[in-house]
C-alpha cells in the first residue's frame, strides 16, 4: 500500500478557490480503481492550512492518478493559490497480514 500526505498553506483570499479545486482532487481521486481512501482536512487551529491523507493500493495505482489531466490541474492550482510550495510525502506501508 502507498499513503501518501500534503500539505498546503492557503491566504483567506485564495480560500474558496482552493477548497473548490480540493474536493475536485479528492472526488476525482476517490473514483480510481487503485483508490482505497483519500481526505482533505483543514485545521481547526489554524484555518487555511489543508492536510491531505490518500491510501493506495501500489504504486501503478500512485502512477495513473499522477499521470491524469485533473491531477495536474490540481497541484498547478495548488501552487498558485499557496502562500508556499505544497509538501508531499509518498510512503510504502508494508501491511502484515498474520
């Protein structure tokens, strides 16, 4: 399994237009066929700052979705509506099944 998380710091100014183009990436997401969950939160604690949660099933799965037209609107429009450059980190879980 692959997880991946990001993270984005968003302006009040940019907000709207970034939970728009969010639950596009995450509706859109949730549709692949390697998907097994991906999430979108903002922090209470700090309202503009978004955290992203995404489970998949490998890497081939990891690899069609970043290779989709919509996933590349996504983090062009995530770069320009961030107060900074998006982090991303991408993990292989190894799950035991005994």
């Amino acid at each position: 399994m692959i997880v991946i998380t990001g993270a984005a710091r968003v302006a009040e100014a940019n907000r709207a237009a970034f939970e728009k183009i969010a639950e596009r990436q995450v509706r859109l997401s949730r549709a692949e066929a390697g998907n097994i969950s991906y999430a979108c939160f903002e922090d209470r604690m700090e309202p503009g700052g978004f955290f992203f949660y995404e489970e998949w099933r490998d890497r081939e799965a990891v690899d069609f979705r970043f290779a989709q037209d919509y996933c590349h609107e996504f983090m062009a429009a995530a770069r320009r509506l961030a107060e900074a450059e998006p982090e991303i980190a991408i993990r292989e879980i190894v799950v035991n099944r005994t």
